[in-house]
C-alpha cells in the first residue's frame, strides 16, 4: 500500500449532523422556509406602511380586542401542545390525548372568533377589496388561518395516532414535530397581532 | 470590436456608458481566452493516446490552491475596478440631475408614446400644454429632463443612440434626463413587455438645432397650444 | 414519512407491478419518472422555442407544423416556453431526476428519507405540468406576461386579455414550488442524515454538495414567492391591491419579491449542473479533483452571495437609484466563487488522462459553453452597462449561454454516463460523440448572432422587428440563429432514438463500467429496491484516481484500505 493513499485520513471523525433523527432535520428546514412566506408578506407590509405614512385610519376598523383574545387563546394552545408533548414522554396516555384535544379545541375557538371578525368586518363594508391595509389584513390573516387548519388537522392525526396505541417511541416523535409546527404557527400570530391590530 | 454593432452614441453620457462596456470586454474578455484556452490545452495535452497514467495532485495543499486563489484575488481587485467605473457612469445617468429650462412628461401607455410639452405659460400640468404622440423633439446641446408616467403597465423607454434607458412604472413619476449631441432622428423603443403592442410601441427623437427646435415649437407647440384656447 | 421502521429488504419482491413502477417510493423509479416528465416537458419546451425561432426569422410566413401566429400568441408561447423550461424541464431534469437517483447511491443510503414524501413530490409535479398543459387551452390562451409575469401586466386582465390562463399559470407555478419543497427537504436530510459510516461532509460527492447548496438556496428563497404568488392570486380574483398602482399598490414589490427567488433559482439550476460535470470530470480525466474543499467553499459562497443580488435585475426599474452600486458590487463578485470552480475544474485535466467519452465531451463542452454565459454576466452586472443591455437579446444570449450548458450539456453528460447504472446497458459511443458534436455547434450558431442582436439593441419578446428600421440590419442574424435552431432540434431525434434503441439493445453494462470510485457504482447496474445489500462503509475521499504505486488507477471509496496494492482491484 503506498502513501499515497494514507494521506488521507482512513476513519471518519465523529459525525454530529447524522445524530439529529430526520423527521427532526426535515421539519426545521420546511419552517425556515415557511418563516420565509411570511417574513416575504410581512417585510412587504412593513414597507408598505412606510411608504403611505401608516395605515392607522385603516387599523382603527380592526377589533383589537377580538385580536388579544385570539392571541390569549394561541398562547394558551401553545402550553396545551407542550403539555401534550410532556405526557407522551411520560408515557401518559389519558393526559395526552387531553392536551392534544384541548389543543384542536383551542385551535378550533381561534378560528371561529377569526371567521366572526371577518363578517362583522365585511358587514361593516370592509372587503379584501377595500385597499391596502384590508389587502394585507385578510391576505396574511387568511393564509395564516390556512396553516391553523393544517395544524388542527395534524393534531387530529396525532390524536388518532394516541388513540391508536401506537409505540410510544413513534407517538412522542411525532407529538415533538407536531408540536414545532402548531408553535410556528402560534410565533407567526404573535408577529401579525401587533403588526395588524396595533398600528 | 463592439463599436462596430452598437448604434452610434450621440449623449453626452453615452459614451461614459460605452466605456464601461468596453472596460468589462477588455477585462472579461482576457480571462475569458485564458480560461478558454487552458481548458482546450490542458484538454487536448492529456488525451489518452497509449496507457498512461495521470498526474496524481489533488490541489490541497496550499503552495497548489495559490495556483487558482491568486487569480482568483486578482479577478476581485478587477471586480472592484469596474464596480467603480460602472459607479461613475451610473451616477453621471441616473442620479445627477442638471439644471435644465426643457421639462417634458412622457406617459406610456399600451402601446404608444405621449410628449406632453409646456405651453406659453412654461408650466407643465396646466391647460395650455401641448401633446405629441410618439415623436419627441428636443434641441441640440441642451439638457433635457423626463418625467416618466405610466397609465396601465410597466413599459420601458429605451433609446439606443442615447445609451438612455429606463422602466416606466404606473404610478410613480421617474426622472430621467440627457443631452443630445448630434442633430438626427432616432428611434424609440419599448424594451419592457406590456402587452399584445410591445413590439411596435415605436417612438422617434428629432434632435434639432437651437433654430429648428424654436421653429417647431413655435408652430406646433405655441401655436397649437394659441389656436387651441383661441377656439374655447 | 418512514422515520420508524424500515420495511423488511426483501419485501421489494411481493410489490405488485403498480407498487414498484407507477406509485413507487423508491427514489430510483421516482427519478426515471421525472426524467420522464422533464424529457415530455422538454418537448414542449423545444417545440414552442422552434416556433419563436421561426417567427423572429420568417415573421411573414407560417410557421410550418403550427400556423401563423399573432402578436398576442406569440407572447404566449414566448412566456410559456420560459416557464417550461425553468421550472418544468431544468429543475425536474436536474434535481428531481439525478439529484433523486444518486442523492441516496452517493451517501450510502437505502432510499430517500421520506420515500412517501418523495412520492407525493413527484405527483405533485405531475399535477403542476398537467395544470400548466391545462392552461394552454384556457379560452384566451396561457399566461403571456412573460416567465416573470410583471405586475400590473400580469395583475389586472385588461391588459393581456388573459384570464384564466393566468391564473392556472400561477397554481402550476406554486405546485412547482410544493413540489421542490418536498423534493429539497427530502434531499438535505438525506444527505446530511443518512450518510453511510465514514461517508463525511468533506468525503461527499461534489455533485451531492452542489444538490443539496441548491435545495437550501430553494428553500430559503422560494417562501417569498410563494407569498407573492399567493398576493397575486388575491389581486386577481379577490380584487385586493398589492401590486395594483390605481388602488395604492406598488408593481415594483413584485419585481423585488420575484427577484429574490429568481436569481437564486438559477443556481438553482446552475449548480446541479456543474456537479453532474464534476462528477464526470475526474472519472474521465483519471484524476482527483483538483482542490475539493475550495469546490465545497466557493459553492457555498455561491449559495450566499445568491441571497443579496437580486436587484441586478432591476437597475432601471425605478428603484432607488443608489441601490444600484451595491448590488452591482454583489452581483460581480460573484464570479470570485465562479472563478475558483471553474479553474479547479481546469486544473483537474492539466496533465491528466483523458478518455474522450461522450460523457466527457459533454462535460468539457458545457463548461466551455458556460464561460460565455458566466463573462457575458458581468456586462449585465455593471450597473452602467446594464443600461444599455437590459431587456435586449444580449441578456436572453447571456441566459441562453448558461441555463443551456447546464441543463442541456450538463444533463446529457450525465445521462450518458449514469445510463448504464440506471438502466443496465450502455448508450451507442460513436451516436453519443456525433450527438455532442453536432449540438455543441449549433447550439453556439443559435446563440453567439444573439449576442450580436442584443448588442445592436434590439429587446426582447418582440414579435417581430420590423416596426424599427434600426433593427432591421439584424434580421439577418435572426435568420442564422434560426436556421442552426432547426438543426439543433433536429439533432435530438437520432440522439431519442439511441437512447429507446440502448434500453433495449445497448451493450450490456457491468457494474462499474467507467471504473468509478463513487459508492453506485459498487452496486449492480440497476441496482435493486433498498440499494445496499450490506450497509455500504466508505474509507476515502471521492476522487481518488491514480494513486501512486497502486496498479489500478482508481480505488472506491468503499474499499478498505489494508489490502494490499496488487489485489486493489475488484
Ligand atoms: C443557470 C443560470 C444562470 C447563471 C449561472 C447566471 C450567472 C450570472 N448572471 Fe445571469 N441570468 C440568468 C441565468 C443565469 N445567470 C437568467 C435566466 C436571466 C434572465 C432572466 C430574465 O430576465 O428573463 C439572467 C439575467 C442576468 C442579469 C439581469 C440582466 C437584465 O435583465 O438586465 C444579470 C445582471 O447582473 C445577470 C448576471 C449574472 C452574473 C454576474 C452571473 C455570474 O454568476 C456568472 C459568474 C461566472 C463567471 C464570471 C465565469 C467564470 C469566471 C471566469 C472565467 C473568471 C473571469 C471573470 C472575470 C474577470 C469577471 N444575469
Ligand atoms: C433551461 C432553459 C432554457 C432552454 C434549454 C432554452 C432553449 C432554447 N431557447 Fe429559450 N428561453 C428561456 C429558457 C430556455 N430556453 C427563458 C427563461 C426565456 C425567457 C422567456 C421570457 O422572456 O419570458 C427564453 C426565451 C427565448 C427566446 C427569446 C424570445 C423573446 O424574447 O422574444 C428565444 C429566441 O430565440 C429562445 C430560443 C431558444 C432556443 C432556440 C432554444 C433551443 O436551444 C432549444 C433546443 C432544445 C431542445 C430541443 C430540447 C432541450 C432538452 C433539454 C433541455 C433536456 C432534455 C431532457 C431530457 C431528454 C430528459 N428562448
Ligand atoms: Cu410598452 Cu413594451
Ligand atoms: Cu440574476
């Protein structure tokens, strides 16, 4: 054997990257770049505010309380979600399935007060048609209420998935990707609360 | 080489622009051969005529990365070089604004062109304004400024002799200006798809001398602009 | 998604006939069904460029196979060949056929990550080029504002007539994107997670460092795209205001938003490409390449700098004027990164061992081609003079001059040399050398009158030149072009026939035909359902051809290394 080929180090160093189970990697880099279709809505919508000097006249027509309820109601569903994450590793059966019912439940309160919100608004006039800021307003909103049903769908699965009695080793996987999902979501309405109801 | 394919320049900063062009040709030009004829050589140089062996080297040492990084610096010094001519150019075309006594609007629209000049008043956007379509007559030797409207979509006034080119965007009104250095007719043209029309939305620049011009705008521009509220 | 239990190795042989070939999770038959895809894809792609050919040349005659064309139609097939060919034919060709064939064969891995995933990611593309196909048939026609569908003319109907077909060009678009989204997070975590022992970062194939830079570029550029496309959808059909000048709205944001993904996007394509020629390079040339880690840097420096560019596109556009020199400065220093591939990839061959296969011709031939594209880059850089070349041909000849060498020199090199891994024989050499031959010629006889078109003045999407009697000297060029375009595609139907004549008939491959180091080649040709009998090991770098006092020139990375010099080879 000549030297040649030992220049090279023959055994691999230890290999971090390849630790990281792949649900785990794959589900951190669909959010960065879901974080960039928002960031892409928001970062325009800033830019717009400052080009027109503020849409605080628009703004005025939002029911920020409607707004602060829903941002309690996320929260909340976010430490529901972290509850259910907490029993699956504690291999609790009954709470999890609690806490990821509490969680479609909460989920499911958000989006009615949001479908509430969207008829008195449009009872009051006010139409995806109504300029920029209702351009925004139900744009960013709506496509944030997309990715909540897609998450109550997700927990529902997972749900069925407890019920199920599937391995635990399996059930705490997914309630843990699940979950990063269901608090991007919950991250992404913490941005458009004060973006939206508080200009 | 170029100069041969390209209209000739006839604005004060067309030729700025063309130097710039030819800075790029020369220096890309150079590593462009050097790299072309390395690959050929190197190429043809180890074409495998009898069984023979390639020269074991893997470029990873750094005596051999020098081969390819000090090029590689010194094509980012050249990069600087023409950022910074293309800076001077730039600057001197869009973002100067000289004082000028010509103000003309141009609006766009599918598919032609409006020159929109000041009447007896030399006000823009008052009631004697004088419009003409797709022709635009300007004097020689003297600055010129646009202001670019859109009324539907995005179109681009592009005038090849004036190296002058510039987006027309519905609903802000850009700034443009030159300085026309030879008396002529030259062609307009739209470079930005809007439509069915794009490839016909042609316009002409008439640069005439400092008598011509007062002349045309005496007749069509002033007269026009008499007779119009003569008739009210 | 597969992340708990792997099924059984030798369940492959109860799969039925449409388990295995028609809804397959195996990332092999997955990427021959994308090959198959992007090759129908391509057609439509050639097709629609062969009318515009004829029409800029002959514009007073019909196009013979079509008919006469309008003004209206030909901006159609102009915006429909640009969206084909970027997002239906490159990047389905490029990533979703090899990267989905050799990601997995090149790290070691039994399949993708999420084989299920994988799948769906497939169809979905399916579904976007049916979609796409669909909206050729709208009642106004497809989409004819152009493959950047700048707003407002892309916004508001009136202005193309256009409706429907509009908006099913934006639902294939963003199911393009769904897709690649899928396709990308399956490709990172393969390669970064399922990487056989010993197969290191800095031991990966460059071709899998050049996929997976792509897909990260896809992913994080793709996002506001996809907001965009959403926003674009709502102006149309809900009657919101984001890039509506007459109701507040901005059409420049549209520019920025598309831009931010569209210039990443061409690496995108680019870089895939240059892995396929890197992989061919040494295998041909018997020798390593040449500085590997500069490669990976510089291909992550690519990535990076692809972020803060965007904006060359748009120096006249009406942004802010003061914007323009730095992203000028971005743009051309660009070719820093560029430089360092391209001569590592030139000091490979110095004093190598060259077999001029057809893989190999296509190799050197797109990296010679793509020079032209690359230089030609930096006239648009400039921001100065981009003044004069914007919207004129010279930047379709500067795109041409690179997605071209990529896609198509790049991918035939490529086909030629996987071909007998994926399908088990060899394609005809002396058809493969008169396919290069032929191509590389009239691909440059399309092309270089271009440039000159372009330098002369003359824009783009322009239906036919006539209206300017300073473009009309240029006809000429227009007609060499066309005429070489014919012969280009002509050339395409003996290389169609080799490729159907070698599945069937071609010589018989064994399972490392090139004598290649990389881990396929340790595996049958084709290899079976869940690649690796035995999970692969891997000892070395990639590219170890012509080591020193070994008798064989070259030694698998998988090949442990007490053996003694003599028996090296196997
Ligand atoms: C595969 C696709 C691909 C690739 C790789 C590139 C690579 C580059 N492109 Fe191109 N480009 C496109 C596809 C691509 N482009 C497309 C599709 C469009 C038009 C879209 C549309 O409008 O429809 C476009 C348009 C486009 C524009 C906008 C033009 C306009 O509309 O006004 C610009 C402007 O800067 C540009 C620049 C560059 C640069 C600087 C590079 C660089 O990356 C090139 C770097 C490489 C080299 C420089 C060669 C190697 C280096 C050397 C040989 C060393 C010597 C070099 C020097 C001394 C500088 N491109
Ligand atoms: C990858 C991208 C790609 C490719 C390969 C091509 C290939 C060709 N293109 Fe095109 N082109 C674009 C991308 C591409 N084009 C884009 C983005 C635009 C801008 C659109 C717009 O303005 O909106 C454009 C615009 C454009 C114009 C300008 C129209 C105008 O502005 O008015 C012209 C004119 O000559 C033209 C001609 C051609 C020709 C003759 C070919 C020939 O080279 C074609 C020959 C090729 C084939 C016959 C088949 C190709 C096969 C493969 C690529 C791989 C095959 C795969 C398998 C077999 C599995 N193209
Ligand atoms: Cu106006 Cu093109
Ligand atoms: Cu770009």
């Amino acid at each position: 054997m000549g030297a040649g080929v030992e220049r090279i180090p023959v055994v691999a160093e230890t290999d971090h990257l390849r630790e990281i189970p792949p649900g785990k990697m794959a589900i951190w880099v669909f959010l960065a770049s879901e974080i960039l279709v928002f960031g892409g809505l928001i970062t325009a919508f800033v830019l717009y505010q400052f080009a027109h000097g503020g849409f605080s006249a628009d703004a005025a027509h939002v029911k920020w309380r409607f707004g602060a309820f829903n941002t309690l109601v996320l929260v909340t569903s976010s430490m529901t979600m972290i509850r259910a994450l907490a029993s699956a590793r504690a291999n609790d059966r009954a709470r999890t399935q609690m806490f990821l019912l509490l969680t479609v439940l909460l989920g499911c309160a958000f989006l009615g007060v949001k479908t509430f919100e969207y008829s008195s608004e449009m009872r009051e006039g006010f139409y995806p048609s109504s300029g920029m800021f209702w351009s925004f307003y139900f744009g960013m909103t709506g496509l944030h209420a997309l990715h909540m049903m897609a998450g109550i769908a997700i927990n529902l699965m997972l749900l069925i998935a407890v019920t199920r009695e599937l391995p635990w080793e399996f059930l705490r996987r997914r309630i843990e990707y699940g979950g990063l999902y269901w608090h991007f979501v919950d991250v992404v309405w913490i941005f458009l609360f004060p973006l939206l109801y508080l200009t | 080489m170029l100069a041969g394919w390209m209209p000739q320049s006839v604005s004060t900063f067309g030729g700025k622009i063309d130097h710039v062009v030819y800075l790029v040709f020369y220096i890309v030009g150079f590593f462009f051969l050097l790299t072309e004829g390395l690959l050929i050589y190197f190429a043809l140089s180890s074409r495998r005529k009898r069984p023979r062996r390639a020269h074991y080297n893997r470029g990873d040492t750094p005596r051999e990365a020098a081969w390819i990084l000090v090029p590689a610096l010194v094509i980012l010094g050249l990069d600087l070089g023409i950022d910074s001519a293309g800076h001077r150019a730039w600057e001197l075309e869009k973002s100067a604004r000289p004082a000028s006594a010509i103000e003309i609007k141009v609006v766009a629209k599918q598919f032609n062109w409006e020159f929109t000049y000041a009447g007896p008043d030399g006000k823009l956007g008052t009631a004697d304004d004088v419009v003409v379509e797709n022709e635009l007559h300007v004097p020689l030797g003297k600055v010129v400024r646009l202001s670019l409207n859109s009324e539907d979509v995005i179109h681009s006034l592009w005038i090849p002799n004036f190296r002058l080119k510039q987006d027309v965007v519905p609903g802000r009104a850009i700034p443009a200006w030159f300085e026309a250095t030879k008396a002529g007719t030259y062609e307009i043209a739209c470079s930005e798809l809007c439509g069915f029309g794009h490839y016909s939305m042609r316009g002409t620049v008439v640069v005439q001398t400092e008598q011509d011009y007062s002349k045309w705008m005496n007749d069509n521009v002033l007269h026009a602009a008499n007779s119009s509220s003569a008739g009210q | 998604m597969n992340v708990a239990i792997k099924p059984h190795p030798h369940a492959s042989h109860e799969l039925g006939f449409i388990r295995r070939y028609i809804f397959s999770t195996d990332h092999k038959v997955i990427a021959k069904q994308y090959l198959g895809l992007s090759a129908v894809m391509a057609i439509i792609g050639g097709f629609s460029a062969y009318i515009i050919r004829w029409q800029l040349a002959w514009p007073e005659t019909s196009v013979p196979g079509w008919g006469p064309i309008g003004p209206d139609q030909y901006n159609a097939i102009v915006t429909m060949h640009g969206t084909v060919m970027v997002f239906f034919v490159a990047m389905p060709f490029l990533l979703g056929g090899f990267g989905n064939y050799l990601i997995p064969l090149m790290v070691g891995a039994d399949d993708m990550a999420f084989p299920r995933l994988n799948a769906m990611s497939f169809w979905t593309q399916l579904l976007a080029s049916s979609v796409l196909i669909a909206s050729m048939f709208a009642p106004e026609g497809p989409a004819a504002s152009g493959w950047t569908a700048y707003t407002p003319l892309s916004d508001n109907p009136v202005y193309t007539g256009v409706y429907l077909g509009q908006d099913l060009w934006i639902l294939a678009s963003a199911l393009e994107f769904g897709a690649f989204l899928m396709g990308g997070v399956n490709f990172i975590t393969t390669a970064l997670n399922l990487r056989a022992p010993g197969m290191t970062l800095m031991r990966l194939p460059l071709f899998v460092w050049m996929e997976i830079t792509a897909a990260v570029v896809f992913l994080l550029s793709v996002g506001p795209l996809i907001a965009a496309a959403i926003m674009l959808l709502l102006d149309r059909r809900l009657g919101t205001s984001f890039f509506r000048p007459d109701k507040g709205g901005d059409p420049l944001l549209w520019e920025h938003l598309f831009w931010f993904f569209g210039h990443p996007e061409v690496y995108v394509v680019a870089l895939p490409g240059f892995g396929i020629m890197l992989e061919v390079m040494p295998v041909f040339a018997r020798k390593p390449i040449f500085g590997y880690k500069m490669i990976v840097y510089s291909t992550i420096a690519v990535g990076l700098l692809s972020f803060v560019v965007w904006a060359h596109h748009m120096f006249v556009s009406g942004m802010d004027p003061r914007l323009a020199t730095p992203f000028s400065i971005t743009t051309i220093m660009i070719s820093v990164p560029f430089a360092i591939i391209v001569f590592a990839m030139i000091a490979t061959l110095w004093r190598s061992s060259i077999r001029f296969t057809a893989p190999m011709l296509f190799a050197i031939g797109g990296l010679a081609s793509f020079l032209i594209g690359g230089v030609t880059g930096i006239f648009l850089g400039s921001q100065a003079s981009d003044i004069y070349m914007h919207g004129t041909y010279f930047v379709v000849a500067h795109f041409h001059y690179t997605m071209f060498p990529v896609t198509f020199f790049g991918g035939m090199a490529g086909l030629y040399f996987w071909f007998p891994k994926m399908f088990g024989r060899t394609m005809n050499e002396t058809w493969g050398k008169i396919h290069f031959w032929f191509s590389f010629f009239l691909f440059n006889g399309v092309f270089i009158p271009l440039f000159l078109v372009g330098i002369g003045g003359q824009p783009r999407r322009i239906y036919e030149l006539s209206s300017y009697d300073m473009f009309k000297p240029l006809q000429s060029l227009h007609v060499i072009a066309t005429v070489c375009a014919i012969g280009l595609f002509l050339v395409q139907i003996p290389f169609v026939v080799n490729l159907f004549y070698s599945m069937v008939h071609g010589k018989v491959a064994e399972k490392n035909p090139w004598h290649s180091n990389t881990l396929e080649w340790t595996l049958d040709s084709p290899p079976h359902h869940l690649n690796f009998p035995t999970p692969p090991r891997v000892y070395r770098d990639p590219y170890e051809y012509s080591v020193p006092d070994l008798t064989e020139d070259w030694l698998p990375q998988d090949q442990p290394p007490a053996i003694p010099a003599t028996s090296a080879a196997r």
